[in-house]
C-alpha cells in the first residue's frame, strides 16, 4: 500500500513560483530544493507539492506539458480551516500574480470556497467545508 502522496507541477520560473506558494501558505522545504526543484508541503499529513522545471518534468513524463491557457489537466483542491481563510487565501493568490476564477462564494449551501490560478495556469480550489450542513441522503 502507498505510504506517501505527492503532486509534481511543472513550472516556467521555479523562484517565482516558491514565492507564490509561500505566499499563499504552502512551507518549502529547502532541504529538497535545487536549480531544477522546489519542494513544498501543505496540510497536516504533509502532502508534499514538487515542481519542477519545464524541462526536467517533460523529461521524466516524456510528454509534452498542457496549456494551460487552454485546457485544463487537473483541479487540485484543498481545506481550508474557516470561509475567512478561503477569503484570506484568495487574496494571498491574486497579490502573488494568480487569477481568481472563481471569487470565494458559497456552494451547495454547505461549502465556501474559491478557484484561482499559479504562475502557470494549474488551477486551485480552497474549500471550508460545514459537515454539520451536508445534506444527508
């Protein structure tokens, strides 16, 4: 059974894009970093967030890497611990260069949540989630 789960991001500027992470709350490991890498960690359990160089991802995948301006490759979503956070994140995102494509708003009557873009299009979601409002089927 797997033990450990990371995402792997390729990105055009991997200093402008520890920035912007940093920005938004995501810790950066600088043990694991390099020219070509940057690790970061978001949550409790640790996820850990790699990115990589253009080339270095397209070297690894052999696959040439979505546009982002065009289509999209995943949605990759995450907690948040209250709706004033999501606002918080929301507003840490566009300050840092991302696109806000989904203003924080509330959704189904028990989320509240928001959807921006990095540096390079990978699309985000911050969702506070009320369970005490989940509809029961």
């Amino acid at each position: 059974m797997p033990k450990q789960f990371w995402i792997n991001l390729p990105v055009k500027d991997l200093n402008k894009s520890k920035e912007f992470y940093s920005k938004i709350g995501f810790l950066v490991n600088e043990q694991h970093g390099n020219s070509h890498q940057v690790q970061l960690s978001i949550g409790d359990h640790h996820t850990t967030v790699m990115l990589f160089s253009e080339s270095i991802f397209r070297s690894f995948t052999r696959h040439e890497i979505v546009n982002t301006k065009q289509a999209t490759e995943v949605l990759l979503s995450f907690d948040a611990e209250s709706r004033e956070e999501v606002d918080t994140i929301a507003k840490h995102a566009a300050e840092a260069g991302g696109t806000i494509y989904g203003a924080p708003s509330e959704i189904q009557g028990w989320m509240y949540g928001c959807g921006f873009t990095d540096l390079d299009g990978h699309r985000w979601n911050a969702l506070y989630m009320d369970m005490s409002k989940m509809p029961r089927s």
